[in-house]
C-alpha cells in the first residue's frame, strides 16, 4: 500500500503494482536555499508528508497515472529543489509510447518591473525507450501574470513527449520552485512560490482492436463450422449406428 513518497522508496527494487506495470526503485529528495545559493534545509517536505496517489486517468487502463501531493513552498528570494525518480516496467503487449508531466502550484509578482518574479520550473528525462540508449526530455514552466498581484495566483500546466516503444523506462524530475524577489524589510516581504501537485502518466500501445468488418467475416466463418460439427455428429453418432446396423 503506497500512499506517500516515504512509504514509495521503502519497496525498494521490489516496488508496487498498478494495473499491468510495476513502479520500483524510487527515490524522493526536496532541498530549499536562500538567495546566496547556501542550503538551508532538507527536510522542510519529508517523503512523509508527500501523499502518492494512482488512478487512470478518464478511468482508462492504459493511461495510468501518479500523483505527488504537497506544499513545496519557497518565499523571498529562496529556491526549492524538488527531484524524484523511479523505474517502470510494462509488459510487452502493453508498451509504453508516451508520457506526460502535470505541475499546479501558486506564483505571485509583487513587483511587475522586476525581473524576478516566482516561477516554478520543471524538467524531466526518461532514458531509454529508444535505440542507442536515447533520453527523451519535457519541460514545463509555470509563470504568474505580468501585471502586478497582491497575492498568490493558482496555475497549472502539462506536456507530452512521444518515444519508441518500451517496457521498461527510468523517469527522472527535477522541478525548480523560484520564489524571486526578496525587498528586505522586517518582516521580510516579496515574492513566493508554491507547489501543490505533480502528475506523471504514462500512455500504453493498446492491443489492436478487430475492425466491424473483420468480427462479421470472423462470425460468418464460424457458423458453417458450427453447422458441419453438428452434421458430423449426427452421422458419426455410435449410438445411431447401432440402431441402424444392429448385431
């Protein structure tokens, strides 16, 4: 039963399953700096607070989806690093083709003639669903409006990358939580920054599925073999032989 991010990494190389695939060898880390760069903490989002969720998404089996649920947040010129990775495995009639990156948080941007305001930035690698051991790559930014805002504006976005087909992939994030401006003061005042939810699907080539017309030639040739089976029977029967032929 995995429902947070610590639970997640303690199954190991054994992992869990989720409809047809296996999710394994996670590993979870979240690091804040201040404006100088110098790391403040590692442990303001312990793998403990960040529930995992899985679900298919419109409630097709082929487009499984994970999502990671918290409050990575960053304020006043800090920077949060979030960085996740895990393997998965399908198997083979039920390849993986695609993935796709979901981010939603809050941006603000107290000062629109700055240039730093708060934006959350993600990046991801899947290695290697090619030949030659390709990397595939998406990314995604989340910006607040270019006029001024009082607070905190909700926003979300996703992508997609297409590959070759696979059965096993490694998914790498790292997702950047920029909180911009830091204007000094007592208390301190400025940007901030705030991540809520990542969402990871995957998209499966699904079996073939028979055309009307190839079901209807498929129907047409079974009834006359039903048909003859029933003849056969019929005149094969030992019974009915008997009472025509007795000894």
């Amino acid at each position: 039963m995995v429902t947070t991010a610590a639970t997640f990494q303690a199954q190991g190389n054994v992992g869990c399953q989720f409809g047809d695939k296996i999710f394994y060898d996670f590993t979870y880390s979240y690091t804040v700096e201040d404006s100088t760069g110098a790391v403040i903490s590692t442990t303001a989002v312990p793998g403990t607070a960040v529930t995992v969720q899985f679900s298919n998404l419109g409630g097709i089996p082929t487009q499984p989806v994970v999502t990671f649920l918290a409050n990575w947040d960053a304020k006043y010129g800090q920077q949060g690093d979030v960085r996740i990775t895990y393997n998965v495995t399908a198997p083979p009639d039920l390849a993986m083709v695609a993935a796709t990156l979901g981010l939603t948080g809050y941006v603000s941007n107290v000062s629109p003639t700055d240039q730093r305001k708060s934006y959350i930035s993600g990046a991801e690698s899947i290695c290697c669903p090619g030949p030659g051991n390709s990397v595939d790559h998406m990314g995604l930014t989340l910006t607040p409006p270019r006029t001024g805002t009082a607070g905190l504006v909700l926003e979300s976005g996703n992508t997609q990358v297409d590959f070759a087909a696979a059965t096993q992939i490694s998914i790498s994030k790292d997702i950047l939580i920029l909180a911009g401006t830091n204007t000094g003061g007592t208390p301190p005042t400025g940007n901030e920054a705030t991540l809520t939810r990542i969402d990871q699907g995957l998209i499966e080539d699904p079996p073939a599925t028979p055309e009307p017309a190839s079901l209807l030639l498929a129907a047409l040739g079974i009834a006359p073999l039903v048909y003859l089976k029933r003849r056969s029977g019929k005149t094969n029967s030992p019974v009915e032989r008997h009472e025509k032929h007795p000894v």
